[in-house]
C-alpha cells in the first residue's frame, strides 16, 4: 500500500476478508481474521516497542471492526 503498510491473505472483492497477516509502515503486526479490510475476529496484535501511546506489547483475542475487544 501507499502508506507502506503490507497485506497478505485471503482476498475478495479486493478487500482482505478471512485470514491473513499485515504489516504496518509503524511496526504493528497483525495475523488473524479479517471482515473486508478490517481486523475482525480472532487475532494476535503485536505493537512495536517504540510506537507512541501503547502500553501493552501485544493483544491476543477477539475484534470487532478494528477495534479490540475482550
């Protein structure tokens, strides 16, 4: 992508939509599922230690249109 973020998985409709990986131009990762681009469903979030405002290192669990939840 144009921001540098990096996507691999399962594509429809050129959304990422069931499971996948992404990599951000920041240094987060993600590997779970996805629902048309969105983090949605089970997954592992890895922060990278220098991003700003996170104080955890890492969330494993559920999702819910990008957003954590659990």
């Amino acid at each position: 992508m144009r921001d540098g973020t990096k996507i691999t998985g399962d594509f429809y409709g050129g959304e990422i939509t069931g499971r996948g990986l992404k990599q951000t131009a920041d240094g987060r990762v993600y590997q779970g599922e996805f629902l048309e681009g969105e983090m949605h469903g089970h997954g592992l979030l890895i922060y990278n230690a220098e991003t700003k405002g996170e104080t955890d290192r890492s969330y494993e669990g559920q999702f819910h249109l990008n957003s954590r939840e659990g």
